[in-house]
C-alpha cells in the first residue's frame, strides 16, 4: 500500500455518510500513525470543535484507511479493523511496523 498524506474525512451518521464539510481533508505523516496513541496525540487539537460522532479517514481511491469516534471533543476509540468485514484497515500495517 502506498501511504498518502492527504486523507479525507468522512462523519457517519446513523442512516448516511457524507464528507465532514468543517475539515475535509487531514494530513498525516507516518510518524503520526506509528501507534494508536499517537494517532490520538496527533488529532487531539484537531477534533477539540467535532459533533460526537463517528468518522473515517479516506484514502484518494476510497478505501477506508482508519475510523475513530469523537465524544465531548476528544478521541474515544480508533478502530483498526473493521467491524462489518472483519479485515484490517491499511492504518494496521503502518501501525504495527
């Protein structure tokens, strides 16, 4: 997987998806995602302002790349592996180098 900087970012609601038209773009570095933990150090200024909510990071092809959820402005979990499938999102081979 070829990693990319600019990620789009998507809020789920209960009965659609769209793009997050406050932020529609985030930009990441490696460095930003070699933990969970620092995938949150990194967003914690970033979703301060969010509606609780659950939101994904897209890659330019569609695919999903990490999913998170905001509560009270702060990240309350990160989801590595998807929920419906089952498979790793691409965030997980970065994550675990």
């Amino acid at each position: 997987m070829d990693f990319e900087e600019q990620l789009t970012v998507i809020r789920i609601r209960k009965r659609y998806s769209a793009p997050f038209l406050k932020y529609k773009y985030i930009y990441l570095k490696k460095e930003d995602l070699k933990s969970k933990k620092a995938f949150i150090n990194k967003m914690s200024n970033i979703v301060k302002t969010w509606p609780d909510s659950e939101y994904q990071l897209k890659l330019s092809s569609g695919k999903v790349f990490i999913k998170f959820l905001v509560r009270d402005g702060i990240i309350t979990d990160v989801f590595t592996k998807s929920n419906i499938t089952g498979k790793n999102y691409p965030v997980a081979e970065i994550m675990k180098k």
